[in-house]
C-alpha cells in the first residue's frame, strides 16, 4: 500500500498531506507577467488582541509572484481542516505569458486563491512563504 502511495505521489508531483499540512500539487501555472495589487490590508473579521494589525499587510507585486511561483494547489476542505487562517488579506490581478489573465487574493499566512476565466478556483497554499511579508 505505502509503495503504491509513493508511486502515485511521483506521478502527480503532489506532496503527501498531514495533520497539520495539506497535500500540495503543482499548479502548473504560466510565468507570471505583471501583478496588480488592488488592496491591501484588508480584515476579513474582527482582528482580535494579540494578532498582528492588517494594515501592517502589504505585499508587493514582486512577493506575490514569489507566492505564485512557489504556491502549491491544496484541496479547500484539506486548507480549512489543517491551516490556520488570518484575516490580513490582499488582492488583485495577474497577468501570464501567452495573455492569461486571474485575480488572485493572498493571506499573511500563505493561504491564497486564483481565479482565472473559463477555469475552476484554484485554492494555494505556499509552505515556503515564512519571511517578510507573511507570517503566523
């Protein structure tokens, strides 16, 4: 059984999940050409004592690239059960080679979503996203 898992998750390029991490796959998404940053800083609810302030998140054009570059796609349900959530949200447009177009929308915890014409909701999550801006 575990050599049948290994050899499914060598195919899919997906990294296997855990309690406290989803299983992340490739998103294969085009080069990223131009990023648009529409807001920024943005509570979704109420911040409580203690969290970091929202206006605080302000990522740049060149950290939301990073993000897309190094995001992998989770399964919303699996991001929900086993991430923590922040309210600190940003969004935006994209741009991809070949003229591709989405909005995307990024939290200070890595969490993030692409929405891109004619294709399903991409839920992301970025493990390597720990510096400057994002934190937890």
């Amino acid at each position: 059984m575990f050599g049948l898992a290994v050899m499914l998750w060598a195919m899919t390029g997906c990294t296997p999940g855990g309690e406290f991490q989803p299983r992340l796959c490739p998103t294969r998404l085009p080069r990223v050409t131009a990023v648009q940053i529409e807001r920024d800083g943005i509570a979704r609810w109420q911040e409580t004592d203690g969290e970091p302030r929202c206006a605080g998140f302000r990522p740049t054009p060149a950290d939301i690239r990073w993000f897309l570059a190094h995001a992998g796609s989770a399964d919303p349900h699996d991001v929900h059960m086993t991430l923590p959530e922040s309210p600190c949200v940003a969004r935006g447009r994209v741009r991809f080679v070949g003229g591709g177009s989405g909005r995307w929308q990024v939290d200070r915890t890595g969490n993030g979503l692409l929405d891109r014409p004619g294709r399903a909701r991409i839920t992301l999550y970025c493990r390597r996203c720990r510096s400057r801006p994002w934190s937890q």
